[in-house]
C-alpha cells in the first residue's frame, strides 16, 4: 500500500473523476453473495467489525435512490476503505443449483487493482474457480467460520495501522510551545476513546491535542508546507469520519457499551455542543 494520501485521480469507466481518497475513512468494504443462506454470516463479519469501531458497507444492503449504485455503493467505498473482504461462496439459481457469484468476483478484482489488502473467505467445501485459485484464500467451515474471520479482521486492522501516515512531527517546538501555554498538551492514546478519536485524524496528517481544564481537544494539522487545497481536502475528510462515526452509533440501540458513550460525549466536546 503506498504511503501517501492518493486521490482517484481517474475512473474505472470513464465518468468524471471522484476525486475519493484512498484509505481515507475507518471503512471496511465486502463484497459478498445476496443469497439468504449467508445472512448469519454476514452478520457475524459485520458484528465483529463494528467491535473495532470501523464501519462496515455490505453493498448489498445499501439503497441509495437517485445516484449511480456503482459510484456510491461500490467503487468510491472500495476506494475509502482500509481493508476489505471478499465472501468467495457461491450464489444459487432458482433450482438450487450454485454458480459463482459475477458481481462478487468483479469487485475482488478491483480490491486487487487498486491496492487493497483483501481477507477473502471460502467454505471448505467448495472450489475457487481457476482464475483466483492461485491466490491465498481463507478455507472456513462451520465450527471455525468466527475464529477464523476474527483473526483475520485483526490482522488487517493491525496492518492499516501500519500503513497510517501519521504527521511527522514539527521540527521545531513552536506549535507545541504554542498549545502548552494554553493549556493544551498531546492526548494519551492509550484509553480507548481518545485512541478512537485519534485515529480519526491520524491518517490524514492530524495531531490531537486535550485541555483538561476545560475538556476541550482540537485537531492540529501541521500544513504550513503543504498546498492550502490539500489542507481543506484532509479538514474536511477528517469532519467526515467523525460525522460518520457519530451518525452510526447514534442508530444503534441504547444500552451500547461505554466506549460508544465515551464517543458520544467527545463527539460533543470537539464540536462545542455539549449543554
């Protein structure tokens, strides 16, 4: 995976270019078959997902009225993801009868193309066709389907945290300086939360800073060099991993854990609409 910020610079079929960036949202993408027979594994991939606070896009499941479903659903979330998974089960015909999934295969193929790191999952009881045959495939059954997709979600989670790009830090103290003397010091990571809300910004350049006087943070991105439009474009992704985050927890049943507590009541504090 490179380790700079890449923008689509040019479509897969020829529309206008995007512009989406490149592992630019806490994003995991699968593609996977639609037949009822995979629902409860869907669910487990997309529960043990949303364990780690990314989200999950199951194309599938998305309906999105009056835009183009290939831009929106598919290739500009393939796009944004930090890793993906490929569910390599075949589909079913009427007659029960199985046949490899077009759609599912077509999307691996682009994961591939631009880069990705792909955990891609097959039954044990089934053959990959031959044009994928040689590529490293996860083989599950039943009774290890969870163990095996657990471990593997990890690893890529570990692995787009490598890849991140993290700002190099100032060379000189002045943007510290400056902070300190206002009561600002470099956040702890290692409490959850913070981390979470780290991470938000950590690969696009961001540094995150806490007053605990006052419970306040702020964001600082060292852009001095940088081209004030590439400074826009990472301020705005960064909104927009934030919002998102945000908007998902908000839909889930109340009664969540506390981290997603932790985050609503920080999401409040960076934005000032805490009561």
């Amino acid at each position: 995976m490179d380790e700079t910020l890449r923008k689509n610079e040019k479509c897969f079929i020829g529309m206008p270019s995007c512009g989406y960036v490149y592992e630019s949202a806490k994003l995991c993408f699968v593609a996977c078959p639609s037949h009822e027979k995979y629902t409860l594994k869907i669910e487990v991939i997309k529960d043990i997902i949303e364990s780690y606070q990314y989200e999950c896009h199951v194309a599938l499941k998305r309906i999105d009225p009056g835009n183009f479903a290939f831009c929106t659903k598919i290739c500009s979330k393939i796009i944004q993801a930090q890793f993906c998974i490929a569910f390599l089960d075949p589909s079913f015909d009427d007659d029960d009868s199985e046949y490899p999934n077009p759609n599912v295969h077509f999307e691996y193929g682009m994961m591939i193309s631009q880069n990705k790191y792909v955990i891609p999952l097959q039954d044990e009881k089934h053959d990959l066709p031959f044009n994928i045959s040689p590529l490293d495939t996860i083989k599950y059954n039943d009774s290890n389907f969870k163990q095996k997709v657990t471990e593997a979600i990890e690893f890529a989670i570990k692995k787009s945290a490598e890849n991140k790009i993290a700002g190099a830090l100032p060379q000189s103290p002045e943007l510290f300086t400056f902070y300190n003397l206002y009561g600002y010091r470099l956040t702890d990571t290692n409490l959850n939360f913070l981390k979470l809300l780290y991470e938000f910004g950590s690969n696009l350049g961001f540094f995150l800073f806490d007053n605990k006087k006052n419970d306040t943070y702020k964001y600082i991105g060292p852009f001095d060099n940088e081209d004030p439009k590439l400074a826009i474009l990472h301020t705005k992704l960064l909104v927009e991993n934030i919002v998102r985050t945000y908007e998902d927890i908000k839909k889930r049943p109340k009664g969540s854990d506390s981290i997603e507590i932790s985050v609503k009541v920080y999401f409040q504090l960076l934005t000032g609409q805490m009561t």
